[in-house]
C-alpha cells in the first residue's frame, strides 16, 4: 500500500498572524483555529508580548487549508519567503522519500526525528514537510 499525504499552504508572519487569519477569514469564511504561547505548558517566564505569539493558526474551508505561525527559524520574514507548502507525510519513510525527488538526489540517510523539515528545492520554492 503507498504512503498517503495530504498539503496546505503555510503562511509565516512576523507578529501578525491573528490579524491576518482573521482577515482571511472573513475573505474566505471557514472555520479558524488559534494556538499562541500563552496556550503552551512552557509560557510562564516569557514576556506578555512573547507569549501572544501565533504557535500555529488554521482555517479551513471547502476549498483549502491554510496554517500559519509568527514562529520562524530566523525571524527575517520578508515577501518570497513567507510562504511554503506543507505536506503531511504519513511516516517518515515516505518524507524522506520526497525530499529526495525535492532536492534531487537520494537521501539514504534521514535520521531527523523532528516533525518538521524545512527545504528548498531547485526553484526556490520553500517545503515543509512534516511526520504526523
């Protein structure tokens, strides 16, 4: 049987996720979900400011799934890199798989456990691909 995975678009902003979720929201209707720090067992001790910081924002609709977060690497978000197509691999197996017809050549060994991998294939085009 092969491995299933399923994508959404992934928006990265640098503080206003809410706002934009919110937005977006009323563009395209759907139901919006919103996870900050605050929610988050390990907040206490970070800066009120800190700690309204979008974790992880969904809105779905009948037509497609949008996520985001105000969380980056680097937090140098600036338009091109701002948004990324996230696929949800069902194992690991099978990310591992797409990331190397992605990059282009075989990966033998993943051994990143993280549920998250962030790369860039040969057009510039920013992935996340994740392990459920």
């Amino acid at each position: 049987m092969k491995d299933q995975f399923a994508f959404a678009i992934h928006l990265s902003f640098n503080g206003n996720c809410r706002q934009a979720f919110n937005y977006y929201k009323t563009c395209f209707g759907g139901e919006l979900t919103v996870q900050t720090l605050a929610d988050m067992p390990h907040c206490s001790g970070m800066s009120q400011e800190m700690c309204k910081a979008v974790v992880w924002a969904t809105l779905e609709n009948q037509y497609f799934k949008l996520v985001g977060t105000d969380l980056t690497d680097d937090g140098n978000i600036v338009s091109g890199n701002n948004v990324s197509i996230l696929i949800a691999c069902a194992s690991f197996t099978e990310r591992t798989r797409l990331i190397g017809k992605l990059i282009g050549r075989n990966c033998c060994s993943m051994e990143n456990n993280s549920p998250l991998v962030n790369i860039i294939d040969m057009y510039r085009i920013n992935w996340i691909l994740s392990v459920n």
